[in-house]
C-alpha cells in the first residue's frame, strides 16, 4: 500500500460483514474523511488515497467492489484512476464526483465507463445509496454468470 493512503478504516467491521472493499481518491482530505463517515459505519472496507498516482497503485494491488474518484481540475486529473479501474475490471463501477460540473469532462467519463458523475457535495444517504446499490448489482450479475 502507497504511503499515500490516509486509512484502512473499517477493515475488520466490513470483512466480518462482508459489504465490499471501497478505493476513495481524493485530493481534498476534507472530502475523504466526509466518505469515510458516511461508509465505514455501514461496514465497508475502505482504502483512501490523496493522489491519483496512490489511486492507480492501489488499483493495480488491491480487488475493490467500487471506486470513488474525484474529478480533480478541468484537466481531469481523475481520468487516470477511472481509466485504470475500467481496464481491471469492467463491470467495477466507479463513481466520479467533482466540485462544478463540466460537461465535457461529463461526456468523456461517462465514455469512458463511469457509472455516474455528480456534484460535490454528495448527499451522505445519496452517497451510501449509490454504492450499496451498485456492489449488490455487482456481485448479483457475478452469481448469474457463475450459474
């Protein structure tokens, strides 16, 4: 794991239960420690990262069941982690969560893969909302395929 990574938080709760393994990339520590209120409580294990370089890494050392990932600047600095995240695994969904929505950033990570792109802040039931929904999707559509 990069010396980047702020937590692990919730790892034992969320193994015991079972919920999932969450990557939050986020250079806004505000915002991570926001995600990390919001979920570790519901049993997820969590992995955060304050740069798209640690969010990269841990995608290519670590299986996670969702990936949150912050837009960054009008440049799209976030498109690095989505990139990565969809070539590893297609059916991972990756959330992209930025501070003023551009709609050509929009476009491109929706092409891309994205299973959503939304304003910051996000809503805490919003939030807990999308991710639970889209890991039970997840794991739903890998049983069918096991079938």
């Amino acid at each position: 794991m990069s010396s980047d990574t702020l937590t692990q938080r919730g790892i034992e709760f969320g193994r015991r239960l079972g919920k999932g393994k969450v990557l939050l990339v986020d250079e806004d520590t505000g915002d991570l420690k926001l995600y990390c209120l919001v979920l570790e409580g519901q049993g997820f294990e969590l992995f955060t990262c304050t740069s798209y370089e640690a969010g990269v890494q841990c995608l290519e050392t670590e299986p996670f069941d969702f990936v949150l990932v912050s837009q960054g600047s009008q440049a799209f600095e976030g498109r690095r982690v989505l990139d990565r995240a969809i070539q590893l695994d297609r059916r991972r969904a990756v959330l992209v969560v930025t501070r003023c929505i551009d709609m050509g950033c929009y476009l491109e990570a929706m092409q891309m893969g994205a299973a959503d792109y939304v304003e910051k802040p996000v809503p805490p039931a919003e939030l807990l909302r999308f991710v639970q929904a889209h890991i039970q999707v997840d794991r739903l559509s890998m049983q069918g395929s096991a079938a």
